[in-house]
C-alpha cells in the first residue's frame, strides 16, 4: 500500500509539472507575438478555399479537412461572393474576369483608341483632296488717295471739246470673287497618299486591338489572381512554420522558471520576417486585384483555386496557321505598302502639275473692265531643270522599299522562331504543371496516412505543396497566353 501510495503521488506531481509548463509556453508564446509580431498576423487576411484537381483528388479530401488559405483557424465563408461585415469575398477565376470586363478600358487602352482615330481622320483628310475646292473673296477698301495715275486725253487742234481725266483705279472699291478648282495631275499623288495613310491607320489599329484584346485583359486578370493566390499560400506556409517553431518545448534553468528560446533562434527570426514580408505583399496585392474589379483597396478576398489549365496544341498546328494577327507583323507588312506608295509618289514629280479652274468675280476697282464677269481655264506647271532633285529623291525612295521589303522578311523568320520557341516553353511548362499537380496530390496522401494532420509542420508543408502547384500552373497559363499573343486567340 504503501509503494502504491508513492507511485499515485509521483503520477499526481508529474500531471501537475505538465499543466504549469504548458502554460508557462502559452504565456511565453503570447507575450512574444505581442511585442515582435505586430504585422505578421493582421486582423483580416484571405480565407480558405479547396484545391480542385480534374482527374486527381483534392488535398481536402486526403488530409480529412480543407486547405486553408488564411493564417491558422481563419474563419470561412459558407457562400461565395457574400458580402458580410468582417467576413471576406469568396470568388473564383471566372468572376474576377466577368467583373474586370465591366469596367471601363485602361489609360492604355484609351490611348490605344485615341490613336486609331487620329489615323482614321488623317486618312479622311487626305481623301478629301480628292474633291474639287470652293473659295469666295471679299474686299472692301477706302483710300485715302488717287490710285495710280489719271489719264488725260488731249482734244485736237481744232476741236472746241474740254480734255477728258480718266482714273486708272478707284479711290473705293469693293471686289468679291468665287472660285472653283479640281485638281488633275495631283489626284495621282492624292491616291498614294491615301495609301500611305490607310497604311498607318491598320498599324494603329493592330497595335491597340493587342492593348485592349480580351487575351491581354484576361492574362493580366490572371496574372493578378494568381499573384495573390500565391501570396496567400506563402502567408498560409509562414505562419504554421511559426507556429510550429513557438511550440517547441521551453527548457527549465536552474529557478526551475522556463527560458524561452525562441528570440534567440534564427530560424524562428527568419520566420517571423517571412511572416511579416508576406503579409505586406498580400495586402498590396489584394488592393491591386481589388482595383481591376473596380471594389475598395480594403476589400477581404477569399480566393478558391482554379482548375489547372489543359490545353493540346501541337507544333504543327500553329505551324500551319498564319499569324497576320501579330502586330509586329502587321507593321512590318504595312510598312511595305508606304514605301511602295511612297516610291510611286517620287517618280510623279516627273509629271507636270495641272488643275482645271473657273470662278466668278465682282470689282468696281478697275472702272474700264466690268464690274462683274466670270471666268474658267487650265493652269499647268513643270520644273523644267532641279540640278538632278527628282532622280536622287527616286533613289531614296527605291532603297527604302528594298529595306522594307527585306525588313519583312526578317521579321517572318523571328516571329517563326518566336512561335517555336513560345512554343517549347508552353510544352516544357505544361509538363511542369502535369509532375506538379500530381506528386502534390501523391504528398498529401501520405503526409494524411503517416503524419498528424492537425500538426502545425504537416499543415505548413501542405501550404508548400499547393504553392508549387499553384506556382506551376501559373507559369503554364503564362507560356499559354504568350502563344496566343503570337500565333492570335482564335488558335
């Protein structure tokens, strides 16, 4: 009885230690996330969401319970999208992009289309020398003197007739004139022109449909969500390795008081700034995505994680479209057609320049000549010698188009060699995605079968296996928007 009565109170002793050194950890970890945490765990960070895998099962699934996004214990929201005090926005890839489309383009965008119709009025412009031009004159004058000299006719020698003064100009008078003139020669010149401006308004227009295509809105869309999404895994990951580091056993001294290691250990100051470089860059990148979508800088988004990307191009399918829809090559081509406008232009400087005119005109400032006649004719110049002008503005223009030409021609090589090389990173970075999304399904079933799941180590390596994965599918989506911007987004 009596060695029974000894081992009941060694048992009640050891009980007793394990409750005050539990709490002496509690208190410890307290009073250091008080005093040298302030920003690693902010009052609102991103929730939760659930890794969806087509054709492997979800890491929710295998560990038992879902993935948080958030720090440890975040609260989750039951409906997506609801808008409650405290509680934040649940959306999806798909919404974010629904509600960018409805927001007002860019200030790129916005330049893009200011362009486009600089060029159409410049090309509306030229096309309307086309037309003849209609002019009026007005001009009314008071002299303060006689004009010019007055004509004095003499009467014979045996006429009884006084000598007649007649005015050469009035000392009033009033001219007003109505003109019409049609180009002939110059229409030649207006046509290239017009080719030229033509050519510069499908340069404009391919450059600013690239701006504001739907591919370039939902690549930054994208860009964006996924920037965030990874955010708030690396947060997710920083917080549960600090978690797990503050809930090492405390060591007893020679006061049998508890001394806390954790401020000296690196590792666990090297946490504590991940922690906190992490959470700044989720709050930067929430105001970002909350900008594209029109909503507060301040808004809490939960982000669920969209379905890895598959797609089944092959070389030789983008190897047999055409790729006019690139913008580089657009230009190039574009560029062409001006330098052959522009050579034909140098060789019409060879051509006499006539224009057919007719008007009608009124004066009283001549009083010999009618006051009011019309008139119409042919007007035709020619610069008979320029000390060889006109043949070395021909030369220029001919080297120009070769250049041209041959300017084309190089940017059809690189852009081939663009395609196929855009093209060896998309299959590279699909086969990334494909090995990622799998050993992260592989990872998580064994840490559900040999590991605790409700161990703050296991939970921070699960945040690390969905950053790979996540990080893996960007950079495929990445490379799959890049092929799009050369090959088009109708491929």
């Amino acid at each position: 009885m009596l060695w029974n009565h000894r081992r009941h109170n060694h048992f009640l002793c050891f009980v007793l230690n394990s409750i005050a050194a539990i709490a002496s950890v509690i208190f410890v970890v307290k009073i250091t996330a008080a005093q040298d945490l302030p920003s690693a765990f902010p009052p609102a960070l991103p929730g939760a969401s659930t890794l969806r895998l087509p054709g492997f099962r979800s890491l929710s699934s295998l560990s038992g319970s879902a993935v948080t996004t958030g720090r440890p214990n975040a609260h989750q929201d039951p409906a997506e999208g609801s808008v409650q005090s405290g509680v934040p926005r649940r959306l999806t890839l798909e919404r974010v992009k629904q509600q960018s489309a409805n927001r007002v383009a860019s200030p790129l965008a916005y330049i893009g289309q200011l362009s486009v119709e600089a060029a159409k009025q410049h090309r509306l412009a030229v096309q309307a020398d086309y037309f003849p031009k209609f002019g009026a004159t007005f001009v009314n004058l008071h002299a303060t003197d006689f004009l010019g000299q007055v004509l004095r006719f003499q009467r014979p020698p045996l006429s009884t007739l006084p000598p007649v003064s007649v005015a050469i100009l009035n000392k009033d008078f009033t001219i007003a004139a109505l003109s019409f003139t049609q180009p002939v020669t110059p229409l030649l010149e207006v046509r290239q022109a017009v080719r030229i401006a033509r050519a510069d308004e499908r340069i404009a227009m391919a450059k600013a449909g690239a701006s504001i295509s739907k591919n370039a809105r939902d690549a930054e869309v994208e860009r964006a969500y996924f920037e965030l999404l990874i955010a708030q895994r690396q947060l997710t990951s920083a917080e549960w390795k600090l978690k797990s580091g503050a809930a090492r056993p405390l060591y007893a001294s020679a006061t049998t008081r508890p001394i806390a290691l954790l401020e000296q250990e690196p590792a666990t100051i090297e946490a504590r700034k991940a922690a906190g470089a992490a959470a700044a860059r989720v709050k930067d990148l929430t105001a970002s995505l909350n900008r594209i979508m029109g909503w507060a800088d301040d808004t809490e988004l939960e982000l669920a994680i969209p379905d890895p990307l598959i797609e089944n191009i092959s070389l030789q399918e983008i190897a047999d479209k055409p790729t006019a829809v690139n913008p580089a090559l657009v230009e190039a081509e574009q560029t062409v057609v001006k330098a052959r406008a522009a050579f034909s232009l140098s060789r019409l400087a060879y051509i006499p320049t006539v224009a057919a005119f007719s008007g009608y005109q009124f004066q009283n400032l001549l009083p010999a000549v009618t006051s009011n006649f019309g008139y119409g004719g042919v007007v035709a110049s020619y610069t008979l010698f320029d000390f060889g002008k006109r043949e070395h503005v021909v030369k220029e223009a001919r080297a120009q188009f070769e250049m041209a030409q041959a300017a084309l021609q190089v940017t059809k090589a690189k852009l081939a060699s663009d395609v196929k090389k855009s093209y060896s990173e998309l299959e590279r970075s699909r086969q990334v995605s494909l090995v990622a999304q799998k050993m992260g399904s592989s990872t998580a079933f064994l840490m559900k079968v040999s590991t605790n799941t409700e161990n703050s180590e296991v939970k921070a390596a699960r945040a690390d296996v969905e950053l790979e994965m996540i990080e893996a599918d960007l950079a495929h989506r990445q490379a799959f928007q890049r092929m799009k911007a050369l090959i088009g987004p109708e491929r």
